[in-house]
C-alpha cells in the first residue's frame, strides 16, 4: 500500500511545513502520521471540528537556551540546548535528552513529535516531549561531561519538575550524565525529587529493567510480529546497528530468545563476526573503556571489521536498526528484501526513510515502526516514575515481565487498530492511529488549551 495524504489533511501538512522551515525531519515524522489519518478523520469528525490535527503539530512550548561551559584548558564554549515540551494531555512531558552535534530544533521536534504518539501507545500517563544539545561528548574527559550537564540543568531546571517535564536519556546520554544533571536539579531547587529525571542509578532511585528496556522492548515486538507469522527467534541470522544503550540489549535479548547477531556498527565503521558478536566484549569496550568498535577486532582475529561499511549488506533474516534516524534508505530496504530479511524492528527513532518504509510495506514483511517497537525505554521510565511516586523498588524479574506484557499489548493494539482501519499486518497505520486516537480523544475532554 503506498500512502498517500488525504486532500483534506495535505493544506495542514503544507502549513506545518510553512511554519517550520528547514526543519526536514520535523516534517517527515509528521508526513508519516498524517498519511495514515484520513479515515480517522471520517469516523472522528468531532477531531476536525476541533482543530486536533493543527494543534498536535503545534509544540506546547519550546525552550532555547545557551549552555555556556569550560574545558579542561580553561577555554569557554557555548553550545545550545533544548526542550520540546509538545503535548502533555495525557500526563506530564516525557522524553529523552539527546546530545549529539547533529542536533538543531528539527531533530528534537521530529523527536518529540514521534515521542506524543509512542507515550500514548504504551497506555502509560505520560505526556510527550524531547530535548537535548549540539554538545558532541565524545573525547571530553568525565569532568567536561559533569561541567556541561551542570550547565544544562542550570537553565532547564526550572521547566521541570514531576508533575510538569520528565526527562530521560537518549543519544549521548546514559547514567552517567543522568547523574550529573539530578544532582544539579537537587542542588539548585533543594529537593530529593527523584520522579524529575528517569534512568537513574539504582542506589539513587533508578528502576532495575530501564536501561534493558528500549532494547528487550523491541525484540518483544519482533517476537510477536513473528509469532504472528507462527515464526521465532529460533535460529534467526540478526544484525543490529549501532553498538550504544539500544543495541547492546536487544543483542542480549535476541541470543536469549535463540537468534544470533551477526553484526553491530557505529558511525565510523562494521563489525561482522559470523560465529556471533561477543556481547560481553561489545559492553566492556562500549559501556566500560568508552572505546570504538573497531577495537572489538582486536580481540577476535575472526571478526572482520569494515571502515565505513554499511551493516544492511549484510545477510539478514532480523534486522534492527538502533543507531539513529534514516539510517536505511530504499535502497538498503531493498538489498536487505533480496538478502531474505523477514522482519525489521525499529529499536531507533525514524530510523528508515520514507522509500525504505514503502519497499518493507510493499514487500509484506513483518516491519515494526519505532514509536511501537522501542517504546519499551519510555514504558520503563514510566514505571521508574511510578516505583518512585510510591518509594517502591521493584525485582528485575516483576518488572521485566510488565515491560514485556506492555509490548505485548503495544502490539495486539497495533495489530487490531491496523486491521480495523482496512491494513493488515501494517504497523505503521496501527501505531499512528492507535497512538493518535488517546491523545486526540483527550484533548478533545480537556478543552481548548
Ligand atoms: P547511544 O548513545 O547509547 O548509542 C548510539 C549508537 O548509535 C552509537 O553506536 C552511535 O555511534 C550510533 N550513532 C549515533 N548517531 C549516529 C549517526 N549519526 N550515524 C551513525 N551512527 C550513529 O544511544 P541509544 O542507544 O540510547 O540510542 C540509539 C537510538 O535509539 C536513537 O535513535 C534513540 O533515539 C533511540 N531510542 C533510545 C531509547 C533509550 O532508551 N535510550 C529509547 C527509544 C529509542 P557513535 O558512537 O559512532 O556515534
Ligand atoms: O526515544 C525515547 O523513547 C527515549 N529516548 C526514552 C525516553 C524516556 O523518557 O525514557
């Protein structure tokens, strides 16, 4: 099925387009929903009267700010930051902060715009929003990292707050600056909040399970997308891109569930390790010594690693990219269709372009659109808020299994909502509309705010 706008949702998408200029990944990720809402529309008719479309393209507010802050020669930088707090009809603005050089208003709007949908899918009461800096962190040392965060927090501090902005990690952003960033928010306000930030430590209000999520959470998808399918994990060639928080657990949960990974990446280059990728090592170079993947040859003179390579040309049965955005084109959606893929689960955000989404539809194959697949990490942050709201901590295993009954869930409801709307099996349609119909139905109860 190729989508298409429905004439009377294209002047509204031409408008978006308008008003936020140069923002390119703002407007694909609004593309994609909007293609899939006419016939919502038709049942809906009180969304159109509303305004629901025109005001869910529209951020709450947003926050630009400059964070100025010191290296370890003395020199002063200045960098950006940024909150997107979009939509908080159905709770509190949740999402991750993302740091990263990239980084510019269209990639934290296309963020936290995806970010609305995914929230509401998890049937958690969570609002949507994003936020982040051009700060690239790569080769600074510990205490430029804590300088920056302190920094960060020194501005957005005041717009957060339990009840009003939660935050969490995303690219660049891990434990560690989780860390710095809460104990400058308890600094400055004088409070011991621990419901502010989410992917915390465990010995200071971190939830067992959060930094697992995104990547077990996404393999459960696949999981039910296959058993759909009367298919498994069981013996399954997988590649997984990137070699971050993502990757390494849904390679630990695919080799759980009986696949195998093949191959892992980062921007630089490729490792392809036919006998499957040592994760123990990929952790200790990635999670401990903050090291390149390419240093993963070094240990196994099997391994192969590709200097600028490209990991969808590697044969694949599972593919799931969880580096970042339009990291597979048309082409690699085709190449990976050639190479027998049979599933394709977003652990990234937007991580395949308009094209490659049109070559998996087009081909049938059991492809998971990232604001259902990895909406296992938002999902777990919320059940951090709820353990800290209640001074609770609960065993990994209690918790892993309410991650897995929630993409569990995610997808019974994608799957329905698609079959209802008149498009089997394509998640992209049941996602956004499911995702699309508890926001909208919210803020037609809340008013005109
Ligand atoms: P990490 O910072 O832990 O890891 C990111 C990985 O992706 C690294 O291997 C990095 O390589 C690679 N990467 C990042 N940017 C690029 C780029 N421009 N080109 C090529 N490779 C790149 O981040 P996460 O694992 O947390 O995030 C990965 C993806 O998952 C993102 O799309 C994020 O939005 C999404 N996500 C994350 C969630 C979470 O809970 N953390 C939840 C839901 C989605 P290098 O080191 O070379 O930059
Ligand atoms: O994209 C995402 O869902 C995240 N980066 C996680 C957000 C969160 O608040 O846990």
């Amino acid at each position: 099925m190729t989508p298409h706008m429905d004439e009377k949702l294209e002047p509204i998408f031409q408008e978006v387009i308008q008003r936020n200029p140069g923002e390119t990944e703002f407007h694909q990720a609004v593309r994609e929903v909007l293609e899939t809402l006419g016939p919502v529309l038709v049942k809906h008719p009180e969304f159109t009267h509303h305004k629901i479309i025109q005001r869910i393209c529209e951020p709450e507010r947003q926050i630009i700010f400059r964070v100025p802050w010191q290296d370890d020669s003395g020199e002063v930088h200045i960098n950006r930051g940024f909150r997107v707090e979009f939509n908080s009809a159905l709770g509190p603005y949740k999402g991750g902060l993302r740091f990263h050089p990239s980084v510019y208003l269209g990639i934290i709007k296309f963020l936290g715009f995806a970010q609305i949908f995914k929230n509401a899918l998890t049937g958690l009461p969570i609002g949507g929003g994003k936020g982040g800096s051009d700060f690239d962190p790569k080769g600074k040392s510990d205490d430029e990292i804590m300088r920056f965060c302190q920094s960060f927090m020194t501005e957005l501090y005041r717009h957060l707050g339990e009840y009003t902005d939660v935050p969490a990690g995303d690219i660049g952003v891990g434990g560690r600056e989780i860390g710095y960033m809460f104990g400058q928010y308890k600094r400055i306000t004088n409070r011991w909040e621990a419901g502010v930030l989410t992917g915390k430590g465990l010995d200071w209000g971190g939830s067992l399970v959060r930094t697992e999520a995104t990547g077990y959470g996404a393999t459960f998808f696949v999981n039910e997308m296959l058993k759909v399918r009367n298919d498994s994990f069981e013996g399954k060639i997988c590649t997984v891109s990137g070699s971050g928080n993502v990757s390494i657990y849904t390679t630990e949960k695919i080799t759980e569930l009986g696949g195998k990974v093949v191959a892992c990446s980062d921007s630089n280059g490729v490792i392809y390790h036919e006998k499957g990728i040592d994760l123990e090592l990929v952790k200790q170079l990635k999670e401990i010594e903050r090291r390149r993947i390419k240093d993963y040859v070094s240990y196994h003179k099997d391994a192969k690693y590709i200097t600028g390579g490209n990991i969808w040309e590697i044969p694949c049965q599972v593919a799931m990219p969880s580096a970042t955005q339009n990291e597979i084109n048309g082409k690699d959606a085709k190449r990976l269709i050639q190479n027998g893929c049979i599933a394709v689960g977003e652990g990234a955000n937007m991580p395949t372009t308009p094209e490659g989404i049109r070559v998996f539809l087009d081909a049938g194959i059991a492809y998971g659109p990232g604001k259902a697949a990895n909406a296992g990490g938002v999902a777990t942050s919320a059940l951090e808020m709820q353990q800290n709201a209640s001074r609770d901590a609960w065993p990994f295993d209690f918790t892993e299994k309410k991650l897995e009954d929630i993409m569990i869930n995610i997808h019974a409801d994608c799957f329905a909502t698609a079959e209802e709307y008149g498009a089997p099996n394509n998640y992209v349609v049941g996602a956004n509309i499911a995702g699309f119909i508890k926001v909208a139905k919210a803020m037609v109860a809340l008013g005109l705010i």
